[in-house]
C-alpha cells in the first residue's frame, strides 16, 4: 500500500506497461508534491541522462515529494525511491529499487526487469 504520508524528497516512479507522454511540470513554486507524466520520455538519451542527474541533483533542494509515470524501467530504478509497477490498473508491487532487483513479485515483474536482474 502506498502511503499517504510520504517525507520530504520521496520520489515514486510508476512504472505503466503502456500510455503517452506527457510534459515535466516546473519543480518551482507550486503545488506540495510533484507530479511528472513521462518527463523525460520525448528527449534524445544524452540529453535524457543529462537532465535526469539534474533533477536528482535538484531534487533535495526542492523540499518536495515527486511521483512521475515512466515506461522506462531503468529510469525508475534510477530516479525512484520507491517504485509501483502497475498492470491494466492493478499494482504488482510497491517497493524499493533494491526490493523489487531482490523480491520480484511477479512474473510481469521480473519480465519488466530483464535478465540482467538476475
């Protein structure tokens, strides 16, 4: 279950099997959490790279959870705290990158992973 009460700096990826992308709302003033609909998904990889380690970077510095929808696996790996993987609108599994690499609770989870999961 997903908490309600999440601390200061959280970041939770959902990770969908399919959808659009959407744009990255501003991390400047504004609501108390950010919300991201595949931020990253309609830039070039250097560019991606580039501005994901950014947003890492900045992410402290705005003192706001973040929850952002990615189709990218190794995006949410790298840029969740935690990460739900959702399936036709049911929830797989909600853990941490490290929980779902070790404990994969399903089969779409461990597809979604790949073989170098293992």
């Amino acid at each position: 279950m997903i908490r309600r009460n999440l601390r200061i700096g959280t970041r939770i990826s959902f990770l969908a099997a399919s959808g659009n992308a959407s744009a990255w709302q501003s991390p400047g003033a504004g609501p108390a959490i950010l919300l991201m609909d595949e931020p990253f998904g309609a830039i070039d990889r250097i560019a991606r790279e580039r501005l994901q380690n950014e947003f890492l970077g900045s992410s402290g510095k705005c003192a706001r959870p973040s929850s952002s929808v990615t189709h990218d696996i190794d995006e949410a790996i790298k840029l969740g705290d935690r990460i739900a993987i959702m399936n036709a609108g049911r929830l797989e599994q909600y853990d941490t990158p490290a929980g779902h690499l070790a404990r994969p609770a399903s089969d779409l989870v461990v597809d979604l992973l790949g073989p170098d999961a293992d």
